[in-house]
C-alpha cells in the first residue's frame, strides 16, 4: 500500500520528534502493508516552512537503508492554503517531485477561494489533492462533487473513512473518493496501528474500490500519472439534479410563454 499523506519525517512539523520515532512508525506501517509513504510534512507559512525539510529527509532515507527496513520514502508537502503561496512556491515540494500538490485549508476558507486556488493551479499543470475533505463544514458535499468534476483529487483519512458520519458514507458509497492516506503524526497517537481499520473499510467499500484508494490511485500519484476517478451507479445528488431539470422542462412548458 501507498501512503501519500504522513508527518513521518522528525524535526519538521507537529509529526515525529526525532529519527527514532521516525523508524518506530516506519516499522509500524510496514507491519501493516505500506511499502511506500510520502513525508508530506506541514508546509504553515509563519510556522512550518521546511526548515530541516531536505537534511532530515536524507538522514531518514540512509537510516532506513541501514537498517534494511523495507519501505520508501518520497518527498512532499500538505500547504496550507495562504495568500502569499507565489511567494513560497518553490520552496515546497510536490509529491515525489511530480505533479500532484497536497492542499489543505482552514476554516474560514470558502468554496470560492479554494475553487478558484485549485482551478489556478490545474491551468498552471499542477494536479490539488484536497486533503482530508471530511473534515471542512463550510464545503457542502455538493462543493466538494464540483471539485472532483473539475479535477481535484479528492482525499480522505482512514480513522474518518471508517465513521459514521452521513458525510463521509455518503462520499464513499458514491466512489467521489479517490485516496485514503492516513495523516499520521506521531507513534502511540494517530500511528500505523490501524490494522481493524483497514480491514473495516475494506468491508465496507469493497476490496475493487479498497485497492484503488490504498494502493492504485496512490501509487498512479506517486508517478504522476491520472488516477482512476470511479463513481457509484446511485447518486442521489445526480438523481435530484435530474428530477429537478425535468420539472423546469415542465415548468416552462405549461407556464411560460
């Protein structure tokens, strides 16, 4: 399995403290099944901007390699979405140096603004995976579908995924997911012990569809190249949208001229 979204990487962000916690749950996630993580550390302007980001990386990967532990690490950012980002946009990495750009945002972030941010970077031939999409109450589902139309990859994380929320069933019983990734910060809290998760959206999604989030789209990320988009044969939405075009047809029809 492949996972895109992680603060792994020790010294950087509100993630690992130090390199042995970085191994500790590099263990951990290959007990699990990852063969590959991307160290998608914060990238907060004002508070995390990549200090130690390339010299932590490195002493990571040689860490690894000396203690044959078998998994691979890759570059990455999760920006926080910020007015100044032309001015930081080259100090941040996409995925594995590639096309595929981690966003978040906070809460006072509007649809218009991340729509339109997200449109500017897919004219720039730059790909947004919108992380954590569960998470943002002031995007409406709906929102979030004219995103994933657009072309917005739309990501979830595990310990949300297997929920209750009607958000989230919803989301995924439609197949407008395209990744699960695991946001894991730090070992002993929100770690790789996610074991009976996996297997619980497994049973829940289907083992097709639990392959494309965990392992096909994410591995077709980590190449740059274009994910699966899968969508469910029932979509209330679309079915609202249909009923409501026909009563406009018939509307129009019987009361205007």
């Amino acid at each position: 399995m492949v996972d895109i979204h992680s603060h792994i990487l020790f010294g950087v962000d509100d993630g690992a403290k130090d390199i042995e916690e970085s191994i500790e749950l590099l263990k951990q996630a290959v007990s699990v099944g990852y063969t590959d993580i991307v160290c998608s550390s914060h990238y907060y302007i004002g508070l995390y901007e990549n200090s130690n980001y390339l010299t932590n990386f490195n002493l990571l990967q040689e860490e690894i390699k000396r203690l044959n532990i078998p998994i691979n690490i890759y570059l990455g950012n999760e920006f926080n979405l910020d007015s100044e980002y032309f001015s930081h946009k080259d100090k941040m990495n996409r995925i594995n140096n590639g096309k595929y750009f981690l966003v978040e945002i906070k809460s006072n972030i509007m649809y218009s603004i991340c729509k339109d941010f997200f449109q500017m970077l897919l004219e720039k031939g730059i790909t947004p995976i919108f992380a954590h999409v569960e998470r943002y109450n002031q995007i409406r589902v709906q929102e979030l579908i004219k995103l994933s139309q657009m072309g917005v990859v739309l990501q979830m994380n595990l310990g949300s995924a297997v929920g209750e929320l009607p958000k989230v069933k919803y989301l995924l019983k439609n197949r407008y997911i395209d990744i699960i990734a695991t946001d894991t910060h730090k070992f002993g809290k929100r770690d790789y012990n996610i074991k009976e998760k996996l297997e619980k959206l497994k049973t829940f999604v289907g083992d097709e569809y639990f392959q494309l989030l965990v392992n096909g789209n994410p591995r077709r990320i980590l190449n740059s190249e274009n994910i699966l988009k899968l969508k469910g044969e029932k979509n209330e939405f679309k079915k609202s949208n249909r009923i409501s075009s026909i009563f406009n047809t018939l509307y129009s029809k019987l009361f205007r001229k």
